[in-house]
C-alpha cells in the first residue's frame, strides 16, 4: 500500500522512504529578509555575469589576446558562470517565492554541475600554473610545449576531468538509499549534507571516492607551489627591477584566484565540528561557492593592463559606435 506524505515530497511503500523532493536551507524565516537576500544575490549574479562575460567577449573578440594564458583564462570565466549558475539562480527562486522545495532530479543536476565545475576550475587552475611557469623559467620552448594543439588537449582533459569526478561522485551519492527524511542543511544540494539523511553504514562507498578527491587536490596543490617555487626563484634573479615587476604582474592574479580557491575551500571542508553550525556552514559554503566565480574577473583584469586596453576599446565600441 503506497501512502503519499503531503508536502514532505517522500513515499512510502513496506516501510521504505522514497525521497522525491528536497527541502533547502532558507537565508530567512521573515519574507521581507528574503526578498533583501534576493536582491543581494541577483546583484552578485549579474555582477559574475558581467564580468565574466566581458572576459570571454574581450578574449574572443580581440586577436591579441589569443594566446594560451588568455585561452586557460577564457575556459575559466565558463566554468565560473556554470559554478554560479548553478546554485544562486535557485536560491533566488527560492527567496522570491518563498519556498524551499527542489526536485530530485534538480537536486541530482545541481550536484553533478556545480562538482563538474569546481574539479574542472581546480584542474584549470593547476594547468595555468604550469603555463607561468613554462613562459618564465622556460621562454625558448613556450611556444612548443603550450602550441595550440597542446592547450586544447590540456583544456580538454581538465574539462574531462571534471566531468568523469562529476559523474562518479553524483551516481554514487544518489545510488545511497536515504533514510533520514529529505532536508537539506544548505542552499543547494551539497554531498556531505545528501549524505547526513542517508544510512550510517551506506556511506562508507563516499569514502573511497573522498579520498582520491583529497589526494587529487593535495597533488595539484602541490604542483602549483613547486611550480612558483621556480618562478620566483628565477624572476627574483632577473636584474632588471622593470622585468622583475613584468614577470610578477603575470603570475599574481593567478596566485590570487589559487588563494582565494583553496582558502574558501579548506575553510568550508576542513573547519573544526566544534564551531560547526547551521548558520556559519551557510555563510562558509556561499563563500567558496558564490564569492570565487564573482571575484575572478576583477582579480585578473586589475593588473592586466593589456586586457583593461582591450575591454575599454570594447566599451567604445558597443557603446559608443562610430558609424
């Protein structure tokens, strides 16, 4: 006999629970809060949107700038605004509506979009490393060991990555039977919290997957330090004081994003439980998830005076056309 929980999007049938529906973290409990809590993140929307978007056009646009920094960094403003994509225009939905409710599949597809984006990003992230490094400490061989073949590959597996990790994680969260009702700690479905309603013993098979997650990060990490280790070993023994700046001027907005990244991220994953609770787990995943796509953009352009030149000649040009 099939009972049908009104409003709790779960089904019961021989006492077995069926999660149909989620229930997400709301911001607020009064409405006048929540609709202060959509405004606010249609403005960071936009705001990624907007600079994103002009990063990509600048980059498509412009010859000059293709090259393969620019490439890595036109690939990252994509997996940015998936990233943000992905998890704020529901949350505003749910604000404006005031409702907290998120299909299965929904929540199956925010999981699989948002991981995809962040393991592609990370990897992304490690590439471009690679790719200062090559252009600093190795100038004679960047133009055969990052040739227009070998970024696209690079990019490419980057892009794979993030979509087999994706793909492996979501099949195997969602193949967990749940047990512990269908709330959601978060504003978007996030693994750890998924795995909160589901048995205690049923988890053990996220472990495994965990660990290779952990011992991935941990050696792209490790990578990108070894490879500034190198750079600024050999920018600081460049004599001139004006090609010391050149050569740091290119590598900082990267070592920027890394760190704002890999910040965020151990903040939100590897905070002591006794300062856990709902409230800051909210705050700490919407800065690891939220604030990263929204400030790359102005991190990389704000000491690129060569993308800056481009984006004020597109600026002129859109919105000040010579006929």
């Amino acid at each position: 006999m099939k009972v049908f929980l009104e409003g709790q999007g779960l089904k019961q049938m021989s006492n077995r629970s069926f999660v149909t529906e989620f229930l997400l973290l709301a911001f607020a409990d009064r409405w006048e809060l929540q609709l202060l809590h959509f405004w606010l993140f249609l403005g960071i929307y936009l705001a990624a949107l907007l600079g994103n978007g002009l990063i990509i056009t600048a980059i498509t646009c412009d010859h000059h700038l293709h090259t393969p920094m620019y490439f890595f960094l036109l690939n990252l403003s994509l997996l940015d605004l998936g990233s943000i994509s992905t998890t704020l225009p529901k949350a505003m939905a749910n604000s404006l509506w005031d409702t907290r409710n998120i299909s299965y599949l929904g929540c199956v597809a925010q999981v699989f979009f948002f991981l995809f984006s962040i393991q592609a990003e990370f990897s992304l992230l490690t590439i471009m490393s690679y790719d200062r490094y090559v252009a600093i400490c190795k100038p004679l061989h960047y133009g055969t060991l990052l040739s227009s073949r070998a970024c696209v590959h690079m990019a490419a597996a980057a892009w794979g990555t993030g979509f087999l990790w994706a793909l492996l994680h979501t099949a195997n969260t969602f193949s967990l039977q749940l047990c512990q009702g269908n709330a959601v700690d978060q504003f978007f479905c996030e693994i750890p919290q998924i795995l909160k309603l589901s048995f205690s013993h049923s988890f053990l098979r996220e472990v495994g997957l965990t660990v290779v997650s952990v011992s991935f990060y941990l050696s792209c990490f490790v990578f990108i330090v070894v490879s500034y280790v190198q750079i600024f070993w050999v920018v600081l023994r460049i004599p001139s004081e004006q090609g010391r700046h050149k050569a740091f001027s290119t590598c900082l907005p990267h070592l920027a994003v890394v760190s704002l990244v890999v910040s965020t991220g151990m903040f939100a994953h590897l905070k002591p439980p006794s300062i856990s609770s709902p409230t800051l787990d909210l705050v700490v995943s919407f800065l690891y998830s939220v604030v990263p796509p929204t400030l790359n953009p102005l991190i990389y352009s704000m000491r690129n005076q060569e993308y800056l030149s481009i984006f004020f000649s597109l600026k002129t040009f859109f919105f000040f056309p010579v006929f």
